[in-house]
C-alpha cells in the first residue's frame, strides 16, 4: 500500500458508527407501516434516551472489525489500478479517476462490504429487538452462517455492488480533482512550498468532507434499496412465551391457510361502519331462522331462537367463536374452521346449503366464494396406516388422478406403474365407534330422545325437516367408496410436502382396528366411566368414521378433559404415550387412568425428574415435554427410559395443555416420537402471539370445542362469580410508583397494603364459611410475603416434589389447611376439585390465556351444591390508577368473550371492623421500607422454562437433582435478611425517631 493509501486507512475511527447506527434504524423504521422517528436526530435522541449513550454503539464490534479490511480492500485496490491507467505525466484524466474509484469500490464491495454489511444489519436489528439471539460477534456469525449459510452473509449483492462502485467512482474523482486543482495552482510558486504545503494539509479534510457529501447525496437512494434488501424482517425475531424464535415451519401450512375474507364492496359511512342493507335482503321467514351472515365473514347467531341447539352445533364445526354472551352468539369463517369442517366429513356444497336455510338473508358471494376457496381441496386427501401400511386415500377420483401425475408423488409409490394401474378400490363406513358410547344413564337417554322429536313452536315443517335431516345425517353410517395408492414409509415427508405445494394437505387418520403389528393393551373403561353429551359429541368427531382422527378437542376447565383422553386411548387400545408440562400433572393423569379404566401401575409408567418407572412391559407412559426434548447429558436411568421409549411405535399421543407447545418444541417431539394419532387437550386455544395456528397443521384441525355458560347451567361446571376488586394506592406507595423505573413500579402495586388487607379480609371471610382459598402470585416477591406474614403455606418453582405433593394433600383433606399461595406453575395442571374460592394477587401482563387458566382451578363441579346460586368465587385484586388496570381489562377479553361478566367491587362492607395487618401508618411505612430495600429483579415475574426448571436433569450421578434458581446468599439460608451498603458523606448523628424516609 502507498503512503498516500497508508495515511487514508489512519483516518478510520470508531466515532462515525453511531451515526451509522441512526442511519440504519431509520431506513428499516421506514419500511414499517408506522413511524417512530421523525428524522435521523431523531432517532439519536430517542436511542440515547432509550439505550444510553453507548445505545449508539450497539453492533460497534462488526464494523470495528469489519472497517480494517474495508479500507484495506478500497484504498490498497485504488493505488494498484492507478498505475495502469496514468498518462505520461503520471496523472488520471477525469474519465479514469472515476474508473479507479469504481473499480476500488467494487473490490471493496466483494472482499469486505458486502459480508461486513450483512452482518451488520442483523446484528443491529438483533440488538434492538425484544429478545436479542446473538451472544457476540463470533456466536453471531457462527449462527447465521448455520442457519442460511454462506449465502446469509452475501444479502443484496447488486445493490451493494452498484452502490459501492459509484459511491467510490464519484468519491475518489472529487477528491483527486480537488487536490490536483489546488497542486496546479500552487506549483508555479516555488517559494512558497511549505505555505502551500501547510495549507494542503489544512484542506486536505475540507475537500474529503466535500467528496464524502457529493457521494452520499448522489448514492443515498441506492444506500436505502440495499439497507432493505439486506435487513431482516422485524417478525424474524418474534418470539413467543415458550422461545421458539424461529419462523421455521412455513412449509407445513397450505398457501390457502392465510386467506380471510374481504367485504371490499361494502358501503361504509363516514364513521366507518359498514351498512349491509344494499347487498343483503331479508328473507320474507327471517323471524325463525337464526344466523345473520355478514360479508365480512362474521356470524351472529341467535340464542333466543328455538333451533339455536342446531344452528349452534353446525356453526362450532364450521367457524370459530369469537363471542358468546346471553342473547347474540358472534362466529368467525375462518381457512382453519373451514378446514376442520372438512376433515370431518364436510363437504362444500353441504356447508353452502346448510348456512343457507340457517340465514335470514341470502349468502353474500364473498362467503360463497370463500368457502369454496378454502374448501375446494382440505380434506379430500388422507394419509392412512392399516395393516402397518400407509396410503393416499381419497373419495374424489380426479384428486387421486392428479396426484398420481406429479413426478414427485409417484417417486413416493411403493408400486410404480401407469396411472390407473396398482389403485386400490375400497369402502369405508363413517359409523361412529368408541369405548363407552351410550354409558349413559337411562332418564337422560329418553330425554334426549323426547328433546329431538319436539317440533318448536311456529317453525315451518321444510325447515324443520332439513334439521332433523341434517341430524340423521350426521348420526346414521353410510359406506363411501374410496381410492387409494401404497406409498414409501420413507418418503412421508417428502410426500406431505408436495401435497401442501399443490394444496392438497394430506388429513393423518389411523385404521387402529385393523393394526396387526402393534398389539392391543388390555385396558377399558370402568363401569363409573358415564361420558356427558358433550364429551361424546367430542369423541364422535375423533372417531367419526371408525378411525382415529388426529386434532384438538377444546373443553373448558374441570369439565372432564382427562376422561375424554382416557376414553380414547380405551377405544384405540395401542400404546399410549401422554405429555404433560409438569411432574404434578403426571401424577393426576396416572391417577386419572386409574380411576376411569382398568390400567394399573403394572402397564402405567411414569417418566419424570423424580420418578422413572421401569418401562418394561409398559402399555402406558406418562412425561413431560421438557423430559422428552431435553438435549444436554442425562442420567443413567433416563437414557434407558429414553431408548426404550424412541423404539417404540406409539398408536396414541395424547397433548395435555396443548395451547403451550411451540411449534419448534413439537417439531422436535415429533423426531423423538413415532406416534399414529395425535389428540390435543385444551381449554383455552388462544396465545398472545398468535401461533396456535400452527397446532392446526402440526397436530390437526379442532374437532370440538363446548360453550362455557351452557356447561355451567347444565351444571357440569361451576357457578363461578367473577369480581374485579378496586383497591385504592397507599399515598406513600403510590408517590414511589410514580417516580420507580419500569422494572420495580410491579413491586409498588403488587405490595400496595390496601391490596394486602383486601386479601387478607377476603381470605378470613370465605374461611368462616369453610371454603377452599388459592392465592395466585406471578411476583415471588409478594408471594413469599404475603404467605409469611399470613403464615400460610407456599408453592413455587424451587418447591421440591414432595413439598408440593404434600402441601396439595393437606389442603384437599385437612380442614384446618384452607388457603394456600401459589405461584404461576399452578396456572395448568393442578387438579384441585376441592378449591372454589380464587384471589389473584398479581398476574402476567396482559394474558387472556393465564386469566382463563386459572379460573379453570375453581371450575370443577361442587357436588350438593344448588344450580341457581353461585358456588365458586374469582376475585381479582387490582391497584387503582396503576398498569394493573389496563393489564387486568385485556385479561378479561377471553372470559367476557365467553359469556362471563365482572362484578367491579369499589368499597367492601366490613373490612374496618377487622383486625388486619398493615391497618396504621407506620405498618405501612414500614412495608415501604422493605420494599424499597428490594432488589430490581425482586420487581420481575417468577421465570419458568417451557416447562418446570425441575424436570431438567443436569447430573447424570443423581436421577432426582434438580435446577434451583437463587443467590449465594439462599445458601446460608439468608434469603429474608437484607444487607445493603450506601456510600455517602459523614452525616451527623440523628435520633431513629427523627429518621427520613427516602423519596
């Protein structure tokens, strides 16, 4: 390199990469739909205030690193093409400065530019995400090389090239003309060498500066097109509760899977609502047909109208509910509704002429349309294994026709040939079969018998005809002729890939009845095993055509999830394997299995942190997801349990809580696990990312999912009372939390005494009355606090096992144990029949799903308890004027949504008279004390893995060690004292009486 180049390549400095930060959160904000920064100041002051000062040097190590070969490559380059271009005088004409530069720049570009740029883009955007993924600049290119490969490091190729080379060609022919001007100028002045020498090094920088603004002015629109051809997009790094930060599984949902419903024609007036009176008419008999079908998709239903019982039926196979208060039900026509409506036996043309006698209106073309988009081919293909073979079954000829024509799919076929040849004609029956159908008893079999042939009053007999025929249909076993074709077990992937390109998604069911190789399990139901109408009706869907469907059954909490999981794996009788997200549960499902069947502990096996069952002669295995997918050194006992479970063929998967389950967790069971049928347990199929739609394609589609307020006025679940409790802030409290930083303003709320004495009120009130109390705590903080001072006992995620089983034994069967705290590990999964008092103290943000959660802990049904009146009591406890309120009115969304009201509690009579802590001043001044005195991660929401953090087993010396999360001070039993250093200057000595509290 020349001395001209080597002084260039001094002149690099660190200092220019917050402004290159600014530039590159600007011109991605700008690719958004909203804006945040006004301008690139703005972006500085914004990221300064947000991040600190050195906010703008985030992703400074890739530049840093990056720059040396940058400028080695631009300047190194410059000086090595110069000589070739120079005339006899050993100087550039214009048109050859501007190739010099071009050239540097292009050498630039490929050696250094384009990989160094790359990175750091993703390294930008990474660090300024919510959840940053890369640990450092090695981790970070070791990441994205293995997940794009090389070719990660290479985004946005041409642009970078074309804005290289002419940033360069237009840079080095503005400086070096600059320069040579000023050289001319003073070359006939000889005296005067070391004034123009000086002066050349005075504007040496001026005329860069000039250069730099020409180029940047002339490339600024090409530097914008390579910033968002290289920038990752913002849902990249979207991350769920669970840590799937992938985005991987694309491949497995149908193009068709994303399509919703446009109502584009419809009017709207200048407030924006839609006025539907133009396209749709009313039907001359609207009065007695229930559905309103509105363009947009949207369904209301009325619950007023005598075939509500049908119309309801239909809508929950077709559509999703979105609201189902007392009087006006809302339903949603979705891709995914429309799917499993399919799966199940649906065709088109029945959904069209079904919703068309059900509306008062005609049905607008977009809906009609829709539905034969969506419907035009789900379902019409399936994977099935029988006999220990699997085959592409279908009942439509022309979709057997065009599948066996794809080149892939017939590389698929374990029989190659012409077209026609090695089809399989067959039949299938779609009777209904499953273990304990019709144990019922026999009063509520003739009623519901009596309820079907009652004609509703003023309904008109064509009408009420195609119910019933509709009904019959449903009910009575028809033979449908099939065809079918043998394919590679070996190529099932790749087979169900192609059929997802050609929108054909392959629907898994399971011939279990004709399933030679795996053996059946002796196990049935129990004679008590009396099913209700609606766990039937869920089973009718799974086993609607003697087969098991794969999918997701939705049942509110306490309505008898666990005997619809233990029915089927009954009906089926193969190998059954059961996933859970916390060793308690496994112990209720073990316990469950056992009371409903004839399954023992000789054919049960438990497989958890603390218990590793031999799995020998094993029909049933009950475990965790976090058991099944964990990746890090096991023990001994766990790897054999592990080994044994991997060689078997499982012909049920039963997916407790299956509205936890990433896409990126299941995927990795699905490797560990061959299982034939899949079947999914929920009560509340909502996230707040909203990924559930991918459990559609991983699991299958929802087959049924029941209405809360009916269960509870059957009296299956329930009368729970749900009460929002206002309670105001402590002045002092309430002046902290105004001037705390976000992090610890949760600890103010949350430890509010007003809260505490509401809670402490409530728990003394419903013990009189001898009910059962669970405290709900996310802040560990507040749960340990609340439980000491109150001398309760306590459940979090440390807890050991036995501690947990032993505090959960005595609150069901000692009456002196009436109220225990828990922390959010009892959000799923613990099976508390006995409970039915709730009091959440604190919660996590904003979740529909953990509200509905934990009302699922008092749902259970009461036994004596009267119909008409209430007998379980929610209580939510909210600080008033706090984020507490906002947070609380976006959890009730799915609750309301459901049909279920809050009552808002402002004032509670009595709560004076009592005798309660924090009542004086200076109780509550001194709980401020402790609060303030409080760590900030104090301030933070307890921290559970996908699963519990015990379930992990990091010693392969001791099968029950366990990871425990805590300080060094937890280990000399200090996890109460508090120890704290100021350094400040000598005051002078002052009496305790007289002491500040700080502010």
């Amino acid at each position: 390199m020349s001395e001209n180049g080597s002084k260039r390549f001094k002149n690099i400095s660190a200092n220019n990469y917050w402004s290159n930060t600014a530039k590159q959160l600007f011109a991605d904000e700008r690719t958004g739909q909203e804006r945040k920064f006004k301008n690139s100041f703005d972006v500085v002051r914004k990221t300064w205030h947000s991040y600190g000062f050195f906010g703008l040097y985030r992703g400074f190590s890739v530049v840093f690193y990056g720059s040396v070969p940058k400028y080695m490559f631009r300047f190194g380059s410059y000086e090595q093409i110069k000589p070739f271009l120079v005339n006899e005088k050993g100087q550039l004409s214009g048109y050859n400065k501007m190739l010099c530069g071009l050239g540097a720049g292009i050498s630039e570009a490929l050696f250094a530019v384009i990989p160094q740029e790359s990175i750091k883009v993703k390294f930008i955007n990474d660090r300024f995400s919510d959840k940053p993924k890369y640990n450092g600049l090695i981790h970070g290119i070791r990441e994205i090389i293995r997940e794009k490969g090389w070719r990660g490091t290479y985004q946005g190729v041409l642009s970078t090239l074309l804005k290289q080379g002419s940033n360069q060609a237009i840079r080095f022919f503005v400086f070096e003309s600059l320069n040579e001007r000023f050289q001319s100028s003073h070359r006939d002045r000889p005296h005067a060498t070391n004034d123009s020498s000086l002066q050349r090094k005075a504007l040496i920088p001026i005329f860069g500066a000039i250069a730099g603004a020409v180029s940047v002015i002339a490339n600024t629109p090409i530097d914008v097109l390579k910033t968002r051809m290289q920038s990752i997009e913002a849902d990249r790094y979207d991350d769920d509760d669970q840590g799937d930060q992938s985005n991987e599984g694309g491949d497995d949902i149908p193009e068709a899977a994303f399509r919703s419903v446009t109502d584009s024609n419809t009017f709207e007036d200048e407030y924006g609502a839609k006025d539907y009176t133009r396209e749709l008419k009313l039907r001359d008999d609207h009065a007695v047909r229930p559905l309103w079908v509105a363009p947009d998709g949207n369904i209301f239903l009325e619950k007023f109208s005598p075939l509500y019982k049908q119309a309801q039926d239909f809508l929950i196979t077709i559509s999703e509910p979105v609201s189902r208060p007392e009087n006006i039900h809302q339903y949603k026509l979705t891709a995914y509704s429309l799917y499993a409506a399919v799966s199940v036996g649906l065709h088109t043309e029945e959904i069209i002429k079904y919703l068309s006698r059900l509306s008062k209106t005609d049905i607008p073309e977009s809906i009609i349309e829709f539905i034969k988009l969506c419907t035009f081919s789900y379902g019409k293909v399936k994977l099935v294994l029988k006999h220990n073979r699997y085959f592409v079954e279908s009942t439509f000829p022309d979709v057997i026709q065009k599948l066996i024509k794809d080149p892939v799919i017939r590389k698929c076929r374990l029989q190659r040939g012409e077209d026609n040849e090695n089809l399989i004609a067959g039949t299938i029956n779609t009777k209904s079969s499953f273990a304990g159908e019709g144990n019922k008893p026999k009063d509520n079999e003739q009623e519901d018998k009596n309820e079907n042939k009652t004609k509703p009053e003023n309904i008109p007999d064509e009408l009420f005809n195609f119910y019933e025929r509709m009904e019959r249909d449903d009910d009575e076993p028809e033979d449908i002729q099939t065809l079918s074709f043998e394919v590679n077990q070996s190529e099932i992937e790749t087979l169900q890939k192609r059929c997802i390109q050609l929108e054909y998604p392959l629907l898994a069911e399971y011939d279990f009845k004709n399933d030679t190789l795996n053996k059946d399990i002796n196990i049935d139901l129990r004679p008590n095993a009396v099913l209700r109408p609606y766990q039937e009706k869920s089973l009718r869907k799974m086993f609607g055509n003697g087969r098991a469907r794969s999918g997701v059954i939705v049942l509110p909490c306490g309505a008898g999830k666990s005997l619809v999981g233990v029915t089927s794996s009954c009906t089926v009788r193969k190998r059954c394997l059961v996933l859970c997200n916390s060793s308690v549960s496994v112990e209720q499902w073990r316990i469950q299995f056992k009371l409903w069947s004839t399954a023992d502990d000789s054919i049960i096996c438990r497989f958890t942190s603390d218990a590793k069952d031999k799995p020998i002669g094993s029909s049933i295995l009950i475990t965790t997801y976090s058991m099944i997918t964990h990746t890090q050194k096991r023990s001994y006992e766990a790897d054999q349990v592990m080994r044994w479970l991997k060689e078997q063929e499982w012909g049920l998967m039963l997916l407790d809580e299956v509205h936890t389950i990433p896409a990126k967790m299941f995927r990795r069971v699905l490797t560990i696990v061959q299982a034939h049928c899949k079947l999914g347990l929920t009560a509340t199929l909502v996230r707040e990312d909203d990924k559930i739609a991918d459990l559609n394609f991983l699991i299958g589609p929802k087959l049924y999912e029941a209405n809360w307020l009916e269960l509870q006025k059957a009296g299956f679940i329930a009368r729970v009372q749900c009460a929002e409790v206002w309670c105001p802030m402590q002045p002092e409290f309430y002046r902290e939390y105004l001037a705390a930083k976000s992090m610890r303003k949760m600890l103010f709320y949350v430890m509010n005494p007003n809260k505490f004495r509401v809670c402490q009120f409530l728990i003394k009130f419903h013990e009189k009355r001898n009910d059962k109390i669970i405290v709900f705590s996310d802040n560990i903080f507040a749960l340990i606090n609340y439980a000491k001072k109150l001398g309760r006992p306590y459940i979090y995620g440390p807890t050991s096992q036995g501690e947990r089983l032993q505090i959960l034994q005595n609150f069901q069967y000692n009456p002196k144990l009436n109220t225990i705290f828990v922390s959010k590990i009892a959000d799923t999964s613990f099976d508390l029949p006995e409970a039915n008092v709730l009091i959440q103290v604190s919660s996590h943000g904003g979740s529909r799903r953990q509200e509905a959660q934990r009302l699922g802990r008092i749902l259970r049904a009461k036994k004596g308890a009267v119909t008409e009146e209430y007998n379980a009591y929610f209580y939510s406890l909210v600080s008033q004027d706090t984020l507490e309120m906002q947070y609380s009115r976006k959890r009730q969304r799915f609750l309301v949504n459901q049909g279920y009201s809050y009552k808002v509690i402002t004032t509670i009579k009595g709560m004076e008279e009592e005798d309660l802590f924090y009542s004086t001043k200076e109780e509550q001044l001194n709980l401020l004390q402790v609060v303030l005195q409080a760590q900030d991660t104090d301030g933070e929401e307890e921290k559970i893995p996908m699963m519990e953090s015990a379930e992990i087993i990091k010693s392969s010396k001791s099968s029950q060690s366990y990871k425990r999360s805590g300080n060094i001070s937890s280990l000399s039993g200090a996890d109460d004292n508090i120890y704290v250093e100021f350094k400040s200057k000598k005051s002078d000595y002052k009496h305790p009486l007289f002491k500040k509290f700080r502010k």
